[in-house]
C-alpha cells in the first residue's frame, strides 16, 4: 500500500521534504557549486542554460547564465554531486515516491539553478512533455502515462523561484490557464495564474515534484542562487520518458570515465537502465520537447 507521502505526492502533485541534506553534504555540495559556477561563469565549463533561452537546446547567444548542466560530468571532477545523487537517503526517498523497487530506478539529469548576474529571468507556465498549444485531449493522454519519473529542487540558500499549480499533474488546463500558458512569454506576475502558489524551500529543503504540473520560475540576478535540480525515472515506464530526458544530450554518461565515479552495483545498475532506454528508444524520441 502506498505511503502516506506517496498518497500526498500523487494528490498534489509536489511534496516539500527536509533532511535530504545532512551539515557534511551542505558543506560539500556548497563548496562543489561554488566551484563549478565559476567554471560556467568564466567559461571553462560550456554546458549551460543560457539567459535568453529557456529550453534545450540553449545555445550560447548571451553570455549570464541561469543554469549548470551535466554536474556529475567527469570533467568536473566534483565528487560530491554524484555521491549525494546516488546517496542512500536520496534512493530510498525517490523509490516511496515512485512506489518503485531500488532496481527499477534509471539515472537521468543532475543539473544545478543559479541566479544570473546580469539580468532578472523568468521561464514561462509549462510542463515540461506537454506542448502548450496541446488540445485538452492531448493534455489528459500525456498527462496519463507521465508517472514514472520525479523531478526534484534541493535548496542551499533560500529559494523562492519556482511557482506550480497544485494538482494540475492530474487535469488539463482551464480556458482561464489556457491564457496564461499558451505563448511563449514568461508572465509579469506569476500569481496571476488561477491556483498558483509560490514554493518557498529553506536551505537543505527538497520540493519533490511531477514535472508535467503546470510550473514557471522566476530568476532574481540579485539574489543568490544555488539549487540542485535532478530527476530519476522507473525504468518499468520504457521509453515514456526518451524525449523529455534525452534532449540534454547525455551521451557522455556512456562513457568509461563517468562509470569509474560511480560507487556501487545500485547506481551501475541505474546508469545501465538509462542506457538501455536511450539504446531501444525509437528516432521519434529524440527531439525537442519544448520551444523558447
């Protein structure tokens, strides 16, 4: 029977949960950021999400930055993202959460949200397999087969970017939310959206989310940011999840270097599941899921 999270986390959609960070990982994680940031912000790391584009591919037209793709990349060197990633605490919390066994669990993204240094930065309402032009239709048939993967947001420092619709994971959009998600234009006011709250985490808070809720954020160049922001998927849902994951070009995780860093038979046996959705998923799979 699931748990009482779980029986929450299907209800609304989101799940806010502390304690994913204990004083050692805060420390190391912070320090790991602080180092790769700069990396990202002097250009010696390229893999970034660049302000001005708000979904892959994002290009290099400016050179602030809202985002650090790739964190556990070998070429980083940064242990500590893919300790935490593959950290028991993090398995067993992802596994209730997809109501899955530890074995079913297939690596996907690890990446970090920064605040640009420049410019002030918004991301549009959407969800992030569902085009916002889809009919209601089409809404409620992606909608039905998107539950084999979480999406989750750990705070460092205080955090107050990210704003979703709770239980819009379940249900198509209103004519009301139509309007204020059918363009590619990041709102004015985010709370303008019908049932929209904003999802305020302290630092080591973790907010656990279905990915396909209607969600926007909104970037504050004056306020710092360092938030780890990751997914995990149920390798029983196949290929469900091929677009929306390997859109970011994960090739590298194929490789010999990225393995060796990986610490035991569980999270081999996750980067394995990845490999083989990426190997069966059809050309149909590879490409875009989002525009802007």
């Amino acid at each position: 029977m699931p748990s009482p999270l779980k029986a929450l986390y299907d209800d609304q959609g989101y799940v806010i949960i502390p304690g994913l960070l204990d004083d050692n990982d805060r420390v190391a994680l912070k320090d790991a950021c602080e180092r790769v940031i700069k990396k990202t912000r002097d250009g010696s790391w390229p893999h970034r999400r660049v302000v001005g584009k708000q979904f892959p591919p994002y290009g290099d037209s400016d050179p602030d930055s809202w985002g650090v793709q790739h964190a556990m990349h070998p070429e980083l060197k940064e242990a500590a993202f893919v300790r935490w990633y593959t950290s028991p605490k993090v398995i067993a919390q992802v596994a209730e959460l997809l109501d899955c066994g530890k074995n079913d669990l297939q690596m996907e993204l690890f990446n970090i949200l920064i605040n640009p240094l420049s410019h002030n930065f918004a991301l549009r309402w959407h969800r992030d397999d569902v085009n916002e032009k889809a009919t209601k239709e089409e809404e409620q048939e992606a909608l039905a087969i998107w539950h084999h993967g979480v999406q989750w947001n750990t705070a460092l420092y205080t955090d107050s970017c990210l704003f979703i619709v709770p239980r819009s994971h379940k249900t198509p959009r209103t004519e009301e939310q139509r309007k204020h998600s059918e363009t590619q234009m990041p709102p004015e006011d985010p709370l303008a959206m019908p049932g929209s709250i904003c999802v305020r985490l302290q630092p080591g808070e973790t907010v656990f989310y279905n990915s396909n809720i209607l969600h926007c954020g909104t970037y504050n160049c004056l306020e710092k940011r360092a938030t780890l922001h990751a997914c995990m998927g149920d390798a029983r849902g196949g290929s469900t999840r091929a677009r929306n994951i390997l859109q970011h070009n994960l090739e590298w995780m194929k490789g010999s270097s990225f393995r060796e860093t990986l610490p035991d038979n569980r999270s081999w046996g996750m980067l394995d599941r990845l490999i083989r959705m990426q190997e069966s998923a059809d050309g149909s799979k590879f490409a875009y899921s989002l525009a802007g």
